[in-house]
C-alpha cells in the first residue's frame, strides 16, 4: 500500500503537468498572434479550464501532506528557491489571465500579454528542470538534507529537460488552440504549422536528453527507455495530427510531459528523494504516514479526488470540445 499512495501522488502532478502543459503553451503563443482578435481567441481556449488544471496540483500538494508528510518537508526544504519562483511565476500567469480584460486600455493589456508569456515559459522550463534534479538525484547540504544547488538546477540536464517541458507545451497549445478550426482559417494553419515545426525540435531534444542523461543518471536504460518511447510518440502525434484527428495527437503528445515524472520513479524506485551521495536519502518507508492517517485517507480523500476527476471530464468534455470563435 505504501507504493500505491507514492503512485497516486505522483499521478495527481503528472496530471497537472499533461492539463496546465496547454495553458503553458497557449500563454507562450500569445506573442505570436497576429492581432487583437487572435489573441483574444488564444486567451479563451484556456480561460474556461486552466483554473480546473490547477486542481490536480493543489491536490498533489494537499495527498502528499497527509500520505507523505516527511516528503513535503524535505522536498520544499530541498527545492525552496525553485518552489519561490514556481510560485510568483503561478501567480502571475493566473493574473495575467484575469486582469488582462480589466481595463480597456492597450498599454493595460500589452503589460499582461507581456507577463502571461514570460510567467507561463518560466512555469514550464521550471517544472522541466525540478523534475530533472529528482531524476539525477540532488546535491546534499551541510545539515545532512537533501539540497537542490544551483549547480543541481542550471545543471546541461536540467537545462534540458526545462527545454523539453517548454517546447512540448508550446506544441501542446498550439494543438489545442488549433482543434476544430476550418482549413481556409489563418490563425488556425499558423498553428498547425507551428506544431508541425516543433515535431522534429521536440522528438531531437528528447533523444538528446535520452543521451545525456543515460550518462549523469544512475539509471540509463530506464531514462533512455523513457525519453525513446517519449520520441515515437510525438511522431505517431503527428502523423495522427495530419491524419485530421486532433484528441489522439493532443493525446499523445502528453508523452514528454509524462516522462519526467515516469523517469524520477524508475531512476529510484522507492527511493522518494534521492542524493547523488546516498547521504540525506528519503527512502519510502520512512516518508509514509501512519497506517491509521492512511486509512482516514482512503475513506476521505480517495472518494474526493474520483469526484474531481470526474468533474474534470465533465468541463473538458463541455469547454474544451472546439476552439471558441472570435468576439
């Protein structure tokens, strides 16, 4: 059971990263529209859902205080500057998005178009290089602990992987935005294009990163296995994308969002925080709560997160089916 709750957790992040990758890259594109009319679309594919997104990683955080109450504490003890800055960029990406249409003024709204994009890249390239530092295992500070350094951060790896979450979000929005748009559309053939362009940019980062971590990881054959099986199916994307069948393509090309969280598993099993030393590891058994905080779990929490997942089919199915149309 203690490898269930361990699963589950990092299930509900590896959720948040495949829905918010969309708002990720719907936000990065924002630049890129060519007009007023444009942009608005961009902002409503995403205005409706990103808030229920949002959902998945409160309630990562909030399972992984009641299931792995030692994890949470060492984890954000680990990766506190990095969690500070994931935070602002948050908050600021959300305000973007509200406060955009507050005042009609343009100079008001060229201050949030240039805010959401810069919030929603550091977003994504933050995720990206956290998630590495799990992946590679983490320097160990002088009290012992586990300790994201800026070394472990800025590390070719990390860099990498920050890389790899940004242009796969920004192929995600592209898609996104783009589904249910008539061929003769502009904004629409801007799009497909730039998720055709960014097909080989993302299949060549993730057999880089396959190369390279399979040297500065402790598990080559799982990361290179990963990243492989990452590659083929941004391909099989858009090779279905083309085939005019825009929900498998969106599907698939969740993969590299998905293999982080996959490769910090396989890199050290029950290991729930790893070090390059072996000193300050956090291995499962001594991260998980008492059996009687887990059995309130399973009666209270279990029950909860099956309603949000159903919610969240329920609003996806209602307002993500075709991309709105301009006002």
């Amino acid at each position: 059971m203690d490898v269930f709750w361990y699963a589950l957790v990092g299930l509900l992040l590896a959720g948040y990263l495949v829905l918010e990758s969309v708002d990720f890259g719907v936000g990065m594109l924002i630049p890129f529209a060519g007009s007023e009319a444009a942009r608005v679309r961009l902002r409503r594919t995403v205005v409706p859902l990103f808030l229920v997104n949002e959902v998945w990683l409160v309630a990562f955080g909030g399972l992984m205080f009641g299931a792995l109450p030692l994890m949470e504490g060492e984890l954000l003890h680990a990766q506190r500057l990095p969690v500070v800055v994931l935070l602002c960029a948050w908050f600021l990406r959300d305000a973007a998005l509200w406060f955009r249409h507050a005042t009609p003024g343009p100079a008001w709204r060229r201050t949030w178009d240039t805010v959401l994009p810069a919030a929603s890249a550091v977003l994504a390239a933050g995720w990206g290089a956290v998630l590495a530092t799990l992946v590679r295992g983490m320097s160990t500070g002088a009290d012992g602990r586990a300790d994201a350094t800026a070394g472990d951060v800025f590390h070719p790896f990390s860099l990498l992987c920050a890389a790899l979450v940004v242009v796969a979000a920004v192929r995600q929005g592209a898609l996104f935005a783009g589904r249910g748009l008539p061929d003769g559309d502009a904004p629409g053939a801007r799009l497909g294009r730039t998720a055709a362009v960014l097909t080989p940019v993302l299949a060549g980062l993730l057999l880089v990163t396959a190369g390279v971590g399979a040297a500065v990881t402790g598990s080559p054959a799982a990361v290179g296995a990963v990243t492989a099986l990452a590659a083929v199916c941004v391909v099989a994307s858009h090779l279905v994308r083309r085939a005019g069948r825009p929900v498998p393509a969106l599907l698939l090309g969740t993969a590299p969002l998905l293999a982080l969280p996959v490769m910090v598993a396989l890199a050290h099993g029950t290991t729930v925080l790893a070090t390059r030393s072996g000193e300050g590891d956090l291995p499962l058994s001594r991260a998980i709560a008492d059996s009687s905080s887990l059995a309130l779990l399973s009666v209270t929490a279990l029950p909860a997160l099956v309603a949000v997942a159903l919610g969240q089919v329920w609003i996806w199915r209602e307002f993500g089916r075709t991309a709105p149309r301009p006002a």
